[in-house]
C-alpha cells in the first residue's frame, strides 16, 4: 500500500483519467472505501482525479495499520477498489494507483500530479485501446516426467546402458539414473515454459512477471511455473493473442502443460508512474 499521512483531511485517490476524455467518465453513484463519503472527480489540468474523501480518525496512520492485519478488510476494500477502477476501464483510459493510496489534501495530491504530469500523460496515451490479460502456466510433473523418459536421447541411451550392466551394477547405477532424470525434467519444464512465453510476448506490446503461486493457493494439482501480464491492444491483437494460447494449450497439453487466460484487466502492472 503506497500511503501519505497528515493531520489535514485525506483524499483516496482510485485511479487518473485523461481530462480530454470527461465525456467517456462513468457516472459512479457509490459511495467511497470509507462507505460514508461518495466518490467523485476533481479535475487538475490535463488530469482528473477519480477520488473520496476520508475522515482523519477513521483513516489515521494508526488506523490503516490495524485494518491492514484483518484480511477480510483487505478484501472487501480491495474489492471495492477494484470494482471502482473496472468500471472506469470499461468506459474510458485509466491509468491505475495502488489499492490504499492516500494523499494527506487536495494540495499534496495536486502537487504531484503537477510534477509527474508529463509522465502520467504519456502513460494513459500509451494505455488506450490497451489492456492487461493474465497467463497462469502449469504442468503436470509426472507427465513431463514421461515425455522426457520417451524423447530425451540422452535418458533413453543411459536406459540402455544400465539394462546390459549386472544387477549390482544396475542398483548403483539407478539412483543416479533417478536423480538424472529429475534434473532433466526440471530442465524440460523450464525450457518450454520459456517456449510458451516467447511465443506469447510476439503477440504483445509489453509484459510483467507476477509470483509464482504454490498448490496450496491454486488448488490444482499441478504445479504453477509462469505467471505473467501480458499489455495487448485491443481488437485484432486481443483476438490473435487468445487464439494463440488456446493453440499453445493444444500443442503443449499432451507433455503436461495447462495455461489458464483471464482477462482484460485494467493495466495495473505497467501503471508505476517515474518522477
């Protein structure tokens, strides 16, 4: 959470939009992340502020600490954030901040937009007709497992030399076999993930690795190995992109691989505006 802290009123700050598009601007009738204070614009230059206001007690530094231990707040509030920045997304560019980004007044805020203007602007020109999808990459490990035993020379030449070797010899032999073959298949699988990737970056403008997530917060049995958001622009490319992975997953799912697509996402990771 990227926070700023005063004893002055606070503002959330949801997401900047480009003034020249207010024509586009959804009409939110919500109320803001505080459920008190409704959600509006305020407009700086070249840049509007999607925005609410915040009182001091509910919102302090001391305050947001606390609410950043309950999980079930973090979901709900970020939920809400981004419900509030879909919406936007759906409508006109935005650019995305960062779920709990609070500004200690409407003058801090419009300080550093004034000093960051060039940069947010270029951005949200970068961002039209551009959105986010997320690829998720698995495999099955025993599958893999398999492909490299059938396809690998190296394995089904050692195979062969163990089998003509004496049974004392074969024992020995075959807890290295064993601990070859796990190394290649670590290899198989990093190299054809890097395979699927490669091809999925040729259908787009621009990419971010995300963390890799473990079969505990998946739920899959298969092992999660890539996880990445990939900024395509909308219209042909998005259909040619989508296309691609479903011709990936064609290709790739006999060795083991699965590849799970969600999207269009606003463009939250390519969003870190340089001072």
């Amino acid at each position: 959470m990227s926070t700023f802290y005063n004893k002055d009123e606070r503002i959330y700050v949801y997401a900047l939009v480009s003034t020249k598009e207010k024509e586009r601007f959804p009409v939110i009738k919500k109320l803001g992340i505080d459920n008190k204070h409704s959600i509006s614009l305020k407009e700086f230059g070249q840049l509007t502020a999607v925005v609410c206001n915040l009182d001091n007690h509910d919102f302090s530094k001391e305050r947001i600490e606390e609410y950043a231990q309950d999980p079930s707040w973090i979901t709900v509030k970020a939920t809400h954030h981004h419900d509030v920045i879909s919406s936007l997304h759906n409508s006109c560019t935005v650019l995305p901040l960062k779920f709990c980004t609070i500004y200690s007044n409407e003058k801090s805020l419009k300080d550093e937009l004034s000093q960051k203007e060039e940069n947010i602007c270029r951005l949200l020109s970068y961002f039209k007709n551009r959105e986010g999808w997320n690829v998720k990459i698995y495999c099955d490990k025993e599958k893999v497992t398999n492909y490299v035993n059938e396809n690998n020379p190296l394995i089904k030449e050692t195979k062969q030399k163990i089998s003509e070797m004496s049974p004392g010899k074969q024992f020995l032999m075959k807890k290295k076999f064993d601990l070859q073959i796990t190394q290649s298949v670590y290899e198989e699988i990093e190299t054809l993930t890097n395979k699927i990737h490669e091809k999925l970056v040729n259908s787009s403008d621009q990419y971010t690795p995300k963390k890799i997530w473990n079969k505990q917060i998946t739920g899959k049995k298969e092992d999660m190995v890539w996880n990445g958001v990939y900024l395509i622009n909308n219209g042909d490319a998005t259909k040619k992109f989508k296309s691609d992975v479903l011709q990936i997953q064609k290709e790739f799912e006999k060795i083991g691989f699965l590849l799970e697509c969600t999207g269009p996402w606003p463009p939250y990771d390519f969003s870190e505006v340089k001072s």
